[in-house]
C-alpha cells in the first residue's frame, strides 16, 4: 500500500499489492521450495565450513556472527513465503530469495580462493544482494518499476554492479600472500590495488543512492498521514541503519578499522527491510478490509456523523471530512447539515478530495489526507462501502414506505368491507328483514280470521306458514349477525362480549375496562376474534372455563382469552387461528398464542388505536 510508504504514486493506480495472487501450479511451488532450499543451506553450510576451517577471510569470526548472518538468510526467505501468497507479483518474493541466497557469497569467498576459475566470480557477486534489496525497496509494493525515478536508480545499481564485477574479473588481481588466493586467470590487466580501488568506488557509489532513496522515501513519509507513518517509518529506518552499515564497512575497508559491536548494526538494518516489505502491504490488505465494517456500521441507516467519524478512525485521518449532497438545495452539506464552506475542501494544503457519485447522482466528497489517494484500491474499498450503504439505506426507505402503503391500504380495505357489512346487514334489517316481519303479522291476522270463519284447514295452513316464515326470519337474523354484529351498533363492546359469553357452550368471565367506544372496524375486529376464540376452546379445546380480558394503555388495546382446556394449539395454514392472526394483523395489531399441553391456551392480540 502506498499509504503505508508513500514512495509511488502510480503503484497505487497500476499495482495489484495487496489482491492474493492466483494459486500456483505444482511446478512453481517445487520451484520455490527448492530455491529457500539452495538459499538457506548456502548460508549454513558457509558458516559451518567457515567455523570447520576457521578461515573466516576479512568477515568478522565467531558464533555470534555466524547466528546473526544466518538470521538475516532466514528472515529473507520466510518473508519471500509471505510475499508469493500475499502479492499478486512474484517479483519481490524471488528478490528476497535470491538476496538470501548472495548473501552467502561473502562467506564462501574465503573458502574457494584455492580455485582460480571460480573466486574472482565469489568475490565479484558478493554485493549482489544489495542489488537485489535495492531492488526490492524501489518496487514496494506492488512488485514493479513505474516511476522514472526509481528506474534511473535501477539503471545507476546496475551500472555500478557491472563495473564492480567487469573490473574483478578484468583487473583484481592481489598477491597470494595477501588474500591466501591463487591467480585471477581472467585478468586482462592485472593489479594488486584494483580491488581496494573498485570496492571503495562501489561503496561510495552505493551509499550516495542509498541516501537518495532514503531521502525520498523520508520526505515522503514526513508529508503522509497516519496510516503512511504506522509501518512506513520501517523502511527508512532500516534504509538509514544501512547507509550507516555501508559508512562503517567504508572506513574499515579503508583504513582497517574496527567496529567492534557495531558491525551487528548493518545486518539488523538488512534484515528489517522485507518484514517492512511484507508489513505494509498486510497493513494495507487489513485497512481495507475495515471497509466491510462501515457497512456493518451503517447497515440499519445512513447515520452520517457515525460514517463520518467510524471512516476517520478506520482510516486514522483524524481530519477526514465528509460533504453530503442534498438533493433540494442542489449543493454539498456537512454531516451536522451545515453548508459546505465556499472555499472547498481542495483548497487545504495536503489535502485531496474523492467524489462518490451513483447512477441517480452525486452522493458525497470524502476529503482526506492526500497520501490516502495513492492507493485507488482503498479508496475504491472506501466509495463501494458509501455506496453499498447508501443503497441499502434507500433500498430501506423504499420498502418501509411500501409497507406503510401495504398496510394503510389492506385497513381502507377493511374498513371498506366493514363499512359494506354494515350497509347490507341493514339493507336486511330494513328491507328483507321488515317485509318479513309484516308478511308474518298478515299470516297471524289471516290465521285469525280463517278461524274465525270456521275453515280449521285453512287456518292449519296459514300456521304452518307463519311457523315455516318464523325459522327463515330467525336465520335471516343469524345472517345478518355474522355479516355485521348488531349489538355493537346498538350497544358497545362490553355488551357485545357478554352476548359472547352468554351464547357459549362454555361459562366466560369477562372483564372490559375501556372508556368510551373505539373505532367500529377495531371494535368488530375484536368482536369476532373473541368469538373465534370462544369457539374454539369449546369445540377444540373442550374447556370447563374461559376468561375473556380487555383494556387499553393509551395508543394499544390488549385482548386476553384464555381457557383451562388440553392445549396444544397453534397457528397452522388454513386453521381457524390463521384468520384470527391475519383478521389482527389487518388493523396493524400483533395476535400471540402461548398453548402448552395440558395446561390450557392463551391468545393475546395487541391492536393499535388512534386517541378516541
């Protein structure tokens, strides 16, 4: 990640740190494993021939020594491990490996000196390894090359390297009393001092670039914001405690000096740059991640000061801020609804700015620190996590107002069948119903006068008919009554359930305590539900006893009926309980059953009413 070290602009926009590379075939997994292989068991077996012989060259001797430079090969190979799974490129983790594998070069130079053909070509790859770290500094973290600047200190190394070893393989050529080594074969032009000469040249060269680098990389780090400077600080660090290893190992290759302790530094400072490598771009690979956890934070509602802050602590940019488009006002809002200052985000310094747009237009500008804008894919992870919550918090919104309309529109139809119930049971009543009555007063006053005349048959007959008209006025009435309750016309609620009661098969108790008359469509929704109940403990049930209980709590009506019976009950499709459960739920109430085998059933409905 470029704002864990920001050293490459363009990495972030063209590098893939941070995305796990595709699985690697067989082959390349034996090809890897054979490389730490060769790299570890160079190092070790140089040592331990080194302590055999105990011909150690100009290297500093002893145990110590011999841990700390087999420390640093192993330090390079389990973080080339990290790198191949964790970076898309192989690159950097093949630059570890081979960086572990020439560290071993200066080790074995002492033990091949007796070969002609081979030491010149020891002693020319021994600095190798700083190649390959240089290297590998200059491509984090992505693994390539794409600033110019970084290309130009890749071809100054190579040049550099190729000339230190052109001129061993050329032109060193010590006295075998010296270096305890035999002639150099490939000497076009031997000399005794060429070697003194080159390394020297190759150090100072190798410490101006290294200084270069760590300026770049510290000047960067001192202008980056708080998520640069968490594990960037690693790689400069590590970067300066080299250049001061390349001073050191100068003076004593000139002037025979000796560091004592301080030659542990060098090789310390080596080994921090690829756990600085892997470091980073883990860091990076875990801030963006955090991304999700916005989502989590805003999945209920788009609260824009909780997305405001949790960004800035995810990101730790304290001075985050976030711009929110309001759609009426046709302009950008902070998240206390504050109108953005005229000046612009864009206008601090070390600030930049990332605009989040969707397909139905500008959703919000994210001004951060401008070292965050290095790194695309977080800031990609930061925009899919807005727009992910924002589209959830609309697609939210879309559907609680749908539900509103679902619901306002099943209680109008409800209200309507109520309202068409009520209308034909009194079509009934005043129509069908009082035709009925008077053909029954004409039949009786028939009867009378056929009596009176004498025909015994006639009057047989018309009594029969008043008798046959009596039992279709009386279902008539029962119809009527289950299209529309007409003691809770005449009466209240209280009366209509002690109706209830008295007409079941079981005795009730009930107990009504509202005041006043609730609206018709809740008070004949109760209505039948207590009758369903009612209903139900009798036939299903077989209870001794049932209670029925109302009462209201300000905006809420609670039903209670409950009965002694064998349990057992529950809501199943098509049952009786389903339409007293959907009856409920019709005028936005809530209908709970609690039945227990052999210890009875409670229904317990909960309608919201309006203040009356």
């Amino acid at each position: 990640m470029d704002a864990a070290l920001p050293a490459h602009p363009e990495a972030a926009r063209t590098g893939d740190v941070g995305v796990a590379p595709a699985r690697p075939g067989a082959g390349r997994v034996i090809l890897r494993a054979l490389a730490v292989t060769v790299a570890i068991a160079s190092n070790v077996t140089a040592q331990v021939l080194s302590a055999l012989t105990g011909d150690y060259g100009p290297r500093p001797s002893g145990v110590g020594w011999a841990i700390v430079f087999v420390s640093v090969a192993v330090v390079y190979v389990v973080c080339a491990v990290i790198a191949w799974r964790i970076v898309r490129s192989p690159i950097p983790g093949w630059l570890m490996v081979g960086a572990a594998f020439f560290w071993s070069a200066g080790a074995w130079y002492p033990l091949v000196r007796q070969w002609g053909w081979v030491w010149p070509w020891v002693q020319g790859v021994t600095d190798l390894w700083a190649v390959l770290v240089g290297l590998l500094v200059l491509c984090y973290p992505t693994g390539r090359l794409v600033a110019r600047f970084d290309r130009a200190i890749l071809l100054a190394i190579s040049i550099a390297f190729a000339v230190r070893l052109g001129g061993t393989l050329l032109f060193s050529s010590p006295e075998p009393t010296e270096c305890g080594c035999v002639m150099n074969p490939y000497a076009v032009l031997p000399s005794d001092t060429a070697d003194y000469w080159l390394g020297l040249a190759w150090r100072f060269v190798g410490l101006a670039l290294m200084l270069t680098v760590a300026a770049r990389l510290i000047a960067r780090w001192f202008t980056s914001s708080l998520p640069a400077r968490r594990v960037a600080f690693v790689m400069p660090l590590a970067i300066l405690l080299w250049c001061y290893g390349t001073v050191q190992d100068s003076l004593s290759f000139a002037f025979g000096w000796d560091g004592g302790w301080l030659q542990f530094i060098p090789p310390v400072a080596i080994a921090l740059i690829p756990p600085a490598f892997v470091g980073g771009v883990l860091y990076a690979r875990g801030l963006r991640s955090r991304m999700a956890d916005l989502v989590i934070v805003a999945r209920d509602k788009v609260d824009r000061g909780l997305w405001e802050s949790s960004l800035a602590r995810m990101l730790h940019d304290g001075s985050l801020r976030v711009f929110w488009w309001d759609e009426p006002l046709q302009s950008y809002q902070t998240s206390d609804g504050r109108p953005m200052p005229d000046a612009g985000p864009t206008d601090r310094p070390g600030r930049s700015v990332l605009a989040i747009d969707s397909d139905q237009g500008p959703i919000a500008l994210i001004e951060h620190d401008v070292a965050l804008s290095q790194d695309d894919r977080l800031l990609d992870a930061v925009s899919s996590a807005l727009l992910l919550s924002v589209d959830n918090d609309r697609l939210r919104g879309r559907l609680e107002r749908t539900i509103q309309e679902l619901r306002e529109s099943r209680l109008r139809i409800v209200e309507e069948g109520y309202l068409a119930r009520r209308k034909l049971e009194r079509d009934l009543h005043d129509g069908s119903q009082q035709q009925l009555v008077s053909l029954a007063i004409s039949l009786r006053i028939a009867t009378s006068k056929a009596e009176a005349h004498g025909d015994e048959e006639l009057a047989g007959d018309l009594q029969r008919a008043s008798e046959q008209l009596a039992d279709a006025l009386r279902e008539l009435r029962e119809l009527a009554r289950g299209i529309h309750p007409t003691v809770l016309s005449d009466g209240d609620l209280r009366s209509a359930i002690e109706e209830l009661g008295l007409r079941s098969h079981v005795p009730v108790e009930v107990h009504v305590d509202i005041v006043g008359r609730l609206p018709e469509v809740v008070e004949e929704t109760i209505y039948y539900c207590v009758s369903e109940a009612l209903a139900n403990a009798a036939k299903h049930a077989r209870a001794r006893t049932c209670t029925v209980i109302v009462s209201r709590a300000d905006a809420t009506v609670t039903v209670i009926v409950k009965d002694d019976g064998q349990g057992g009950a529950r809501i199943e499709p098509g049952g009786g309980l389903e339409g007293l459960r959907d009856r409920v739920e019709a005028v936005s109430g809530r209908a709970e059953v609690r039945s227990v085998e052999g210890l009875g059933t409670i229904i317990e409905l909960t309608i919201p009413v309006q203040g009356s």
